[in-house]
C-alpha cells in the first residue's frame, strides 16, 4: 500500500500542560461510544498500579472527558481523588465528536502482533519475573499464542465446472485458498 499524500497543514501546537483535576469534576462525554467492561477497567487499573499514570486524560475546558474514560473509571476504584489531564482548547463540538471516535477506533486498527516477537518479549518478561496478566493478555489469550498451530491444506478440494473464483478461509484452521465456489 501506497503512503498517503497529507494535505498541508498549519504546524501542530502542542499543549504540554498537564493539570491535576478531581476526578469528581470530570464529565464523562455523554455520547461515548466505546464501552469499558468491568475487566478492562481492572486490567487498567493494575497497569496503573505497576506502571503509574502514564497517559494523561484528555479533556476540553469544561472538564468534559475527550479521551481516557477508562483511566478515570480506574482511577475512581483504585480510590484516586486527583488525574492527571491534558487541557485541549479551542475544539469545536465537531472536531472534538470526530476526535473522540477516532482515538477510540485508530488504536483497534492496524499493526497487529508480530506474534515470534511477541513470544520472545514475554518469554524474557517472564524470565525477569515479570506477571504477564498486568499487561492486558489473559491467561488464554497467552496460552492460544503458544498452542497457536499452522494452519494444514486438506488432501484434496472437490472442482465444479464454475467461473468464479473466491478467496476461501477455513474458520476452524485458518487455512486460505482460492478457487471455484461450491
């Protein structure tokens, strides 16, 4: 794939200030979108716990959450009074409506896991005693990475006499083929 022409831009200011706001004036975005189970806000909150608070929320001048629902709902179980927060001013509604969505959505997409570096990183991580359940995989999440078999062709697949070709997967294996629908 081809990188993308950027149209130009006005040079990107950068807000550096970070503000320590209660979490008691915070105002959850009304029409967020993105849930947060009860796990994933633990998990957050453990990361939290072992890592610190290394990812400010985002919040406009009013204190609605923009980005970080999920840090704040964390920060509330763990007892926290105070989060860290980045101010950004001057949004419009629709600027900070798209944004909200697009924070959420861009970091779903994408990229993946080079699942052999994967492996090495939490293999060395475990050998320095490091809990692998503070950084978001489960248990089974963990344990179909290192069961995770290569996907077998089948002996032979039945022709008809169609003029179509298709992308086939099987969803038990995971083994792709093309060719003529059944």
């Amino acid at each position: 794939m081809d990188t993308p022409e950027y149209e130009e831009i006005e040079p990107i200011k950068f807000n550096t200030n970070i503000v320590m706001v209660e979490t008691h004036t915070l105002i959850p975005y009304a029409q967020n979108a993105k849930l947060h189970s009860e796990e994933q806000v633990f998990r957050i909150g453990e990361s939290i716990k072992k890592f610190g608070f290394t990812n400010p929320v985002l919040i406009d001048e009013n204190n609605e959450i923009i980005a970080g629902h999920g840090r704040v709902l964390a920060m509330k179980i763990l007892g926290q009074t105070q989060v860290p927060c980045l101010v950004l001013s001057g949004l419009d509604a629709e600027k900070k409506r798209a944004y909200i969505i697009a924070d959420n959505r861009l970091a779903e997409i994408g990229g993946g896991w080079d699942e052999t570096m994967l492996k090495q990183e939490l293999d060395a991580l475990k050998d320095i005693g490091v809990d692998l359940s503070t950084l978001g995989f489960s248990e089974v999440d963990i344990q179909k990475l290192y069961t995770k078999e290569e996907p077998v062709a089948p002996e032979e697949f039945d022709t008809y006499d169609e003029k179509i070709d298709t992308e086939y997967c099987c969803p038990k294996c995971g083994y792709g083929w093309s060719g003529k629908p059944r």
